[in-house]
C-alpha cells in the first residue's frame, strides 16, 4: 500500500524554460534514512483526470542533508507533456505536495561478492539529468572521507544544462588544491557545439559516451588521458544513467574491452558496470 506524505516545495531554483532544480521539504519530520542512488516518488492531483499521478525522481542530495530532497527535473513536452512534471513546473514556492519514502537500487558497491573493499575508481557517467544520483553519491563519499578516486562525466545538448557544474568545478578544484584523500575530477561535454547558444564552449564536444573513445590518431580515449592509465575492469567500475541511448553507447565502448555488467555478473559474483536507464 502505497503511504503517502506531505510536503512543501520550499525552493526552486529555474535553469531553463524545461529545467530547474526543487527543494521538497516534509512537513513533518526530517528526511528519513536513504542510500544514494535512490528516488523519491512524487505526487499530485491532476485535475483534468481526477486522481493523483506520481513520479520517481533521483535524489540528487545526500543522505546527509536531512531538511528537504534535491531533486533536477526536466519538463517532458514530447511527444505529450508529462502529466505530473507539467504540474510541478506550474508549483511556486510554498505549495503542496505528496511524496512517498525514497527506494532503488541503482546504489553503490562498495564491497566486492567475496566481502573485500571495491576500491576501484568510480567513473559516474550522467546523460542530462541522469546527472541526479551522482551528485548525492559524491557528496555522500565525501563526507565519509572515501579515498576512492571518483571521476563524474556529464553530458547535455546546450551549456545551461549543465545542473551542477558550479558545484562539480569547486569539488574539483578542492581535490587539487588539497590533495589527500579526496580524489576527484569532473568533465562535461556538450553535444550541439555548432548552435549559437553553446558558442562559449571550449570543452570536449559530442555525446558524454565520446569520452571513452580515443580520439582519431590517438591510443587513449579523453577519460585514459585523464586517469593517466588504462582503462581496465581491475582499475575501474562504471556508473551510468540518463536516456536509453546514452547507456548503449557506454556498454558499446566498454562490453568489447572485458567489462561486465551487473544483469551479466560473472561465475563469481563480480561485475564492473551498473546502470539505470529512464527512456
């Protein structure tokens, strides 16, 4: 049976027409325990069909952050609007809304099957705002103190779609000017670099599974040059979610070069690719 609670939308924060970032505060309690990787499910009474809808959502805080859920939503227009993401981008701040105790298990391993620690660089491969969990995964490490070496690529079509970018720099730039245990790099790609609005962008350029693939007249792909290394399944574990095509194009790189994924597992238990696709 499914328990609804209430909730108020504190904050919004608009990126785009069809973009913005939502603080979904209890309006009892605090935010009860959950594992980073998980969704909260949303809802709202749609009055042209007389019921409540609800939707899951990737939490994008971390389960440290005990006042409200951070949730990166896009408006889905087509082929129809979104039934339930059309009313929530017409909420304001202060209104109403039912949510249902986060769940999912799109979360990290940090153990191996023989119980061992999984201390293999982490590679979070986010398409649009399959970007979400990951943004409560680092945070979540960091505050742990992991000294796993985690690398996040984002891919998006324009520059202001790229949610987190502010804060994924500064996590960066921490990880460099400091050094020790906290290990971490961001990059982002851009898709449309040819279209006026991304004129701006210097970055790399194409989808963000482009990463994984050298570049003509080069040995190693633009992730291989960033680590230093080869890209192996001893060395790594991948991380992956955003649209259907955006996972394909990540398996298509990696299945050839030995990885496995977890709906693949090995004899013993091990796999080195996890995702979660929503399209």
């Amino acid at each position: 049976m499914v328990v609804d609670n209430k909730a108020t939308v504190s904050y919004i924060r608009v990126l785009k027409e069809d973009l913005a970032i939502f603080h979904v505060k209890p309006n009892e309690g605090q935010i009860p325990d959950f594992k980073p990787g998980q969704f909260v499910t949303l809802g709202l009474n749609v009055p042209n069909e007389g019921k409540v809808i609800r939707r899951a959502y990737s939490i994008a805080s971390p389960p440290e952050q005990k006042k409200y859920f951070e949730l990166v939503v896009r408006w889905v227009k087509k082929p129809l609007p979104g039934r339930l993401t059309t009313q929530l981008f017409d909420k304001k701040e202060g209104d109403e809304i039912n949510w249902v105790k986060p769940t999912g298990i799109f979360t990290i391993n940090e153990k191996m099957p023989d119980g061992s620690p999984d201390n293999r660089r982490l590679v979070l491969i986010g398409g649009g705002t399959g970007l979400a969990p990951f943004i409560s995964y680092s945070l979540h490490l960091k505050s742990k103190g992991t000294k796993r070496q985690i690398i996040i690529l984002h891919g998006a079509s324009y520059v202001d779609e790229l949610s987190y970018r502010e804060l994924l720099t500064e996590l960066e730039e921490e990880s460099v000017e400091k050094g020790g245990d906290w290990n971490f790099r961001y990059r982002a790609s851009i898709s449309r670099p040819q279209e006026w609005f991304n004129r701006s962008w210097n970055g790399h350029k194409g989808r963000v599974e482009t990463f994984l693939r050298p570049k003509p007249g080069k040995d190693k792909s633009p992730l291989e040059e960033l680590v230093g290394e080869k890209i192996t399944p001893q060395n790594t574990s991948f991380y992956v979610c955003g649209w259907q095509g955006t996972v394909d194009g990540v398996l298509d790189s990696l299945v050839p070069k030995g990885f496995v994924t977890e709906r693949n597992k090995r004899k013993d238990g091990t796999f080195d690719v996890k995702f979660e696709s929503y399209g």
